[in-house]
C-alpha cells in the first residue's frame, strides 16, 4: 500500500480537553477513505491537522513524505471547512476563480469545478442568494479546482438530495481513480459503503481502520451502522 | 510575496466592494454631506472652514478605512475563509497588501470626490496643491487599513470590532492638533500625541495648507504615517496564525 499520510502518536488539546489522545492511522496514496464518528469524536480536529492549520501537542502527520503544514503541500490540497467557507457577497464563479488563482489555475479549471458540483446555471449568482445546500457545493467547487494531489472533505454532502450525492460521489471516485488521495468525513453510514477504506473514530480514539468488507465481516454483519455498534460495544467490554 | 497572488486578492476584496453598492455609496456620500455641514457651520468664517475641511479630508478616509477594513477581515475570521486562505499558497503578506491596495484604491476615489467637492463647491482654499492633499488623505486611508488589519485580531465579533473605533480613532483624532494646538497642550498630552501616528498627518496637511510648495517638515511627516503603516502591517502579520487551537 502506497501511503500518503500517515499520523503517529498524535495528541491534540483544544482548551482543557484532549480531543485526540495518541491517534495514529495511514491514509493510502489513491484512494477515497471514510473518516466516520459521532458528532464531537475529533473528526475536523484531525482534518485540521492534516491540513496544518491546527496546533498539535506531540505526535507527528506526515502528507506525501512531508510534515503536514509544509508550504510545498499547499499547493498540492485542497481543503473543505465543514461550514460552507466562501465570500457570501462574490458570485459562484468569482469565488471558485479566486481560489483557482490562488493555486495558479485558471478560469477553465475553475468553471470546471463549478460545472462538477451542479452549480453551472448558478455560476453568477451571489453567493449569499444561494440555499444550504447550493452554499455548501461552491464551497466544494473551491476545494476541488483543479483536482489537487490531496482533498481533505469535511462533510461534503450534508445537506445533499440523494440524486447529487450520488453524483459527487461518483466524482470522488473518479478523481481517486485519477491518483488523487481522498478523506472524506461524514455521520451518514450509508455513505461509508462507498469508501474504499474507513476510519471509525470516537471519542477521539481509532476504533477501526479496514476496508468497509473487513469491518463487516469483523462485526459479523452485514449493516455497516450495526458492524459499527458492535465495535464500539466490543471496545468498551475490553476497556 | 507572489505577485499573482496578490492581483488576485486585490481583485477579490474590490470584487467584493462592487457588489455591495450601499457601501460605495456611504463611502463617497458620507463625507461630501459631513463637508456640506461643516461649510454652512462657518458659513461667514472662511478661514475656519479651510482649517477643518483640510483636516477633514486627511481625516475621513482614516476612520472609514478603519471600520471597513477591521469588519472585512473579521469576517474572513468567523466565516472560515480565513482558515481555508491559509492552506493555500496565499502568503500572509498577499493577503494583508491585498487588502491594503485594493481599500487603498477605494480611499483615493473617496479622497477625489470629497477633495473636488471641497475646492470646487466650497471654495476651500490651500497654498499648497490639492494632488498633496490626496496624497496624504490615501497614506492616512492605508494607516486606516493596516491598523483596522491588526484590531480585527483582537475582536471576536462585530460589535467588539466597531467598538475599536473610539479606542484607536478618538484620541488620535483629539490629539492631532485639530482642536488644540498640539504645542498648547500639557506637556504629557502632548507627549501623548507625540507618539500617535494622525498628528503628523494632520501637521503634513497644514503645511500643505500654508506653503505653496511640499516641504521637508511634510515629507517628513508623511515618511513617519508610512512608518506607522509598516509597523502596524508587520504586527498585523504576525497576529496571523496558519495554526490555531
């Protein structure tokens, strides 16, 4: 397995609370892999870290060999908050070719990525004027703009009707197909299925790191939500 | 510093401000009316009314720039651009130029409209050139902006940002010379204003308003608002953190 980050040890505070506690896991190089936790399980946290942009206690993350954070990753990642992070008061299409420039792209790539979210008709309109979940999809396009080497998705279809969250997907997978390493998180287990390796995390500890058939069979069933339950009660027996 | 980095966030905050038309609206309006006021207040005092509508048009684009910029970049806090700008290439610098140039442009059109209204229609009368006057009315907007760049750090909300104005705004603006003359004022009042970086902007527009020919005491004091710029940009920098708790 070809690796592309890979976290050791990783302590992490916010506050007086320790969110990670000791979290190591290797994402591989080429893939779509699930991070899936309740609410508050240190999903962003670890996103945060991976993209550089969280203090770390100890631990290390390194992303294609390099400490996560490094100046030559950022031109290599794209990164989407989990609340829609784009300027309300710019168009659709303003925002996505302003962070295309910033990645050195051009206004092809960033129509492109406009078009890849389904905001095409929607591409001049402001977007303060735009529902949730139109909201959310700009703020997807900006992070996909010329399919970087590394995207780090923080809940990318909450929000989502079934049909375009099937289509994003589809699109994830394309582009991991292409080489590109993808993290998605999300709550949604039926979304889970769709990853080609999965990271259970709760409370801030690694639960499972498997392929969604490994866990299943592991849990012996076939509901990825039950094979998660499962886990975790068998986690607490041990403890 | 990456020269296309900054076009492009120049272009995004100026993008921004276009299409909010209210903005450029108050931006332009707020002074001309604030003139209109203060030239029938001295309607039948001329001279007064040189002396404070000079300051005034120094004055403006200070305090305008100042809240403008500390909400703008407030917002790019709370709203998570912010976060995202900084895993791209985006240098901090780029960023805080960005904003910089592009509130730069806006207050030297701001300084143009008011100047005009207050030569033309008021008949404000200076013995040095009005093209000085918005010269140092655009380097007292940048002041505005880089010291609205570096409070923005120290609010979390919008109403913390816009109570930074009488804070940072207020004393400058009653110390600078405008209401006393600042070598009237008890000593430690003076020392005060001594240190605050509008007095000299407001001494350089007096020596515009008295001589008919830029003088070292003006560029002096213009060197010394640049000074403050820079000082105020490079703390602004370094309140900028790519990691955060």
């Amino acid at each position: 397995m070809d690796t592309a980050i890979e976290v050791r040890d990783l302590v992490i505070e916010r506050g007086k609370r320790t969110v990670l506690h000791g979290f190591s896991c290797t994402i591989p190089r080429g893939s779509v892999t699930g991070l899936l936790g309740p609410s508050g399980s240190g999903k962003t946290t670890l996103m945060r870290a991976i993209v550089g942009v969280q203090i770390v206690k100890s631990g290390s993350i390194t992303v294609f060999g390099e400490p996560a954070g490094s100046a030559s990753l950022r031109r290599r990642m794209g990164y989407l908050t989990q609340a829609p992070s784009v300027y309300a008061d710019l168009t659709v299409r303003e925002n996505a070719r302003y962070f295309a420039a910033l990645h050195g792209l051009g206004a092809a790539e960033a129509d492109q990525a406009v078009a890849d979210v389904g905001l095409k008709q929607a591409a001049g309109q402001l977007v303060a004027t735009l529902s949730g979940g139109q909201r959310s999809r700009a703020s997807l396009a900006c992070a996909i703009i010329g399919e970087p080497d590394l995207l780090v998705l923080d809940e990318p279809t909450v929000g989502q009707d079934p049909v375009l969250r099937d289509e994003l997907w589809k699109r994830f997978q394309e582009m991991a197909s292409n080489g590109a390493t993808l993290l998605v998180s999300s709550h949604v287990m039926d979304e889970a299925a769709r990853c080609e390796r999965l990271l259970l995390i709760r409370e801030g500890r690694l639960i499972a790191d498997d392929t969604p058939a490994a866990v299943r069979a592991s849990a012996g069933t076939d509901d990825l939500d039950e094979a998660f339950l499962r886990l975790i009660r068998a986690q607490e027996v041990a403890a | 510093m990456n020269p296309q980095i900054l076009a492009a966030t120049t272009g995004r905050i100026l993008r921004q401000l276009r299409h909010d038309r209210r903005t450029i609206a108050l931006m332009l309006l707020v002074p001309v009316v604030l003139l209109t006021l203060l030239y029938f207040m001295f309607d039948d005092q001329p001279q007064i009314f040189d002396r404070i509508a000079l300051v005034m048009l120094g004055v403006f684009p200070f305090i305008i720039m100042f809240l403008v910029t500390s909400i703008a970049m407030l917002r790019e806090r709370t709203t998570g651009t912010l976060e995202r700008l900084l895993t791209t290439p985006l240098g901090k610098v780029d960023l805080l130029f960005g904003y910089g140039i592009a509130f730069g442009l806006a207050a030297a059109v701001q300084a143009a409209v008011a100047s005009a209204v207050a030569y033309w229609l008021f008949g404000l009368d200076t013995q040095g050139s009005p093209a000085l006057v918005m010269l140092i009315a655009v380097v007292n907007a940048v002041l505005g902006v880089a010291l609205g760049l570096l409070c923005s750090a120290f609010a979390r909300t919008e109403f913390q940002a816009v109570q930074f104005l009488p804070v940072v705004a207020f004393p400058q603006i009653m110390l600078c010379g405008l209401f006393v003359a600042r070598d009237q004022m008890v000593g430690w009042l003076e020392a005060i204003s001594d240190v605050l970086p509008l007095s000299y902007a407001v001494e350089a527009l007096q020596e515009v308003g008295v001589h008919s020919d830029p003088t070292g005491t003006m560029w002096r004091d213009l060197a010394i608002v640049a000074g403050a710029v820079i000082v105020a940009l490079v703390l602004a920098a370094a309140t900028l953190r790519r990691r955060t708790a």
